[in-house]
C-alpha cells in the first residue's frame, strides 16, 4: 500500500526522484499514466494488470468507455528506476500534468500519484473545504 506525501524537484530532462518507501512496492517496471485531475499515475504492474482487465471489460458501444479507455491507454508508458532512484517522465505526460520543478508524490492506496505542486495546493485547498461534504457523500461506500 501506498501512502504519504513527498516533495521532490523534477530537473528539464524529465527526471524525478520517487521517494524510497515507494520504490520497492512499484517494483522494477511499472506504468504512469494520465491522471485525473491533471496529475499522473503510477501503477505497479500487477495493479496495472488488474485495471487493465476491467477497462477491457467496458463495453465498446459506450462513447464515454472508448472516451475514458483513449485516455487512460494513450498516456501510459512503462517506467524503470535508475540507480539513484529517479523515472524519466516522458515530455507529453510532463506537459500534461503541468509539472515544472517542484512536484509532489502522494501514496494513495494502490498507486502514486505525480501532482505540481501548484496544483497539488489548489486542489488540496478546494478539499480541504468539504472534506466534511465529501466524508459525508461516501457514506453509501461502506466507509
């Protein structure tokens, strides 16, 4: 499981330093993709595998399946750490999540997720708000 928040500086070559609680548990290989909320995701293989399963399990006659499938699929790219514990992030998923020096990388649960720290802060403070609201509306999850 992942988990916690890290603040890591990514350089012009795309190069990021994931931090070390997480190197272990995303393994050798593993996949980052587009996001939502215009941050990435990193995916160990084996949770890569399983997502993928259930995106082909969406039905191809929906417009919003092809949509979300498009989306997800196009940006993922597989990813190895070098020595020194860093990704390369390619320039398209760079350019997606607005990264531009200091990033943030958060464990949540079964992945990392890469945000800018700008828009990591404005979207932490826009929760933070209705935290209350949003606990209150996962209420039907068995949470």
């Amino acid at each position: 499981m992942f988990m916690g928040e890290y603040q890591h500086n990514i350089d012009n070559k795309g190069r990021l330093i994931v931090p070390a609680k997480f190197r272990d548990s995303l393994g050798e290989s593993f996949v980052i993709t587009r996001g939502l909320d215009q941050c990435l995701f990193g995916y160990p293989m084996e949770e890569w595998r399983t997502l993928e399963e259930k995106l082909k399990g969406l039905p191809l006659t929906k417009k919003d399946a092809r949509a979300f499938t498009r989306f997800f699929f196009s940006g993922a790219t597989e990813s190895e750490l070098d020595k020194t514990g860093r990704i390369n992030i390619p320039a398209t998923l760079v350019s997606y999540a607005k990264l531009d020096k200091e990033c943030i990388i958060l464990g949540v649960s079964n992945r990392i997720e890469i945000w800018s720290k700008a828009l990591w802060e404005d979207y932490f403070t826009e929760s933070e708000d209705s935290f209350a609201e949003i606990a209150e509306n996962m209420i039907g999850f068995d949470i």
